[in-house]
C-alpha cells in the first residue's frame, strides 16, 4: 500500500509550482474512510511565504472535514521538513513514508521522525 501512495505522490509532485528551487515535492495523505487528499510545494518569492507538500494535502483534508486522528498515512517523495514532523505529529499520522537519503522508500512513525516533541 506504501508504494503505491507513494507513486501517485510522485505523479503529484510533476504539479509543484517551485520556480526558485526546482525541487518538486509532492505528497498523499489517505484517510481513516479511505479518501485520498494530494499536495505539492508552492514556493513564493518571499521564500517564507512558500508551503510544504505535507502542508498542502494535510490542509486540503482539513478542507475536507478531516481533524487529528481522521488521517491514517502519507507519502512524500521527500524526507519532511522540521515544520512538517511537528505537523505530521500532531494530526496523529500512523505511517509516513518517503525516500531516505539513500534512496530507499522507508516508512517512520512521526514520533521516530520527531522525538520529544511537546503538545499544547
């Protein structure tokens, strides 16, 4: 099931709109019902205006009705940001999936990802 999240996130990531970095990411996010909700990196001039692919399909689920705990998974085709861990953590993903730095599509819990992380 993680290959093939993780190959429609790579059909997402053709999508990116990254003009500065030409580093497309793109994400998947499926849901506890099963609905799927996809998300790629915008960047902006103003770099800190830009967001994340985890970002966007995790927004695009909020959209949608989804709260901390409705989202079951995610791929992304690349390692999350530390912004994003914080995210992933808190909307209690069990699985996220991406390539490591190796190459290899590995899937962490998002306490792996973000130990000793702090809840408000």
């Amino acid at each position: 099931m993680n290959d093939e999240l993780y190959r429609r996130a790579a059909d997402a990531a053709g999508r990116a709109y990254a003009p500065y970095s030409n580093f497309h990411v793109g994400a998947v996010v499926r849901a506890r019902d099963g609905r799927l909700f996809e998300g790629v990196n915008v960047e902006n001039a103003s770099y800190p205006l830009g967001i994340c692919a985890e970002r966007t399909a995790v927004s695009r689920a909020v959209t949608e009705g989804c709260a901390p705990g409705d989202l079951e998974e995610i791929a992304i085709t690349a390692p999350p940001c530390g912004g994003c861990r914080q995210w992933l953590y808190e909307f209690r993903f069990d699985r996220v999936t991406f390539k490591n730095a190796e190459g290899e599509l590995v899937t962490r819990t998002p306490a792996e990802l973000l130990p000793e992380t702090f809840e408000l």
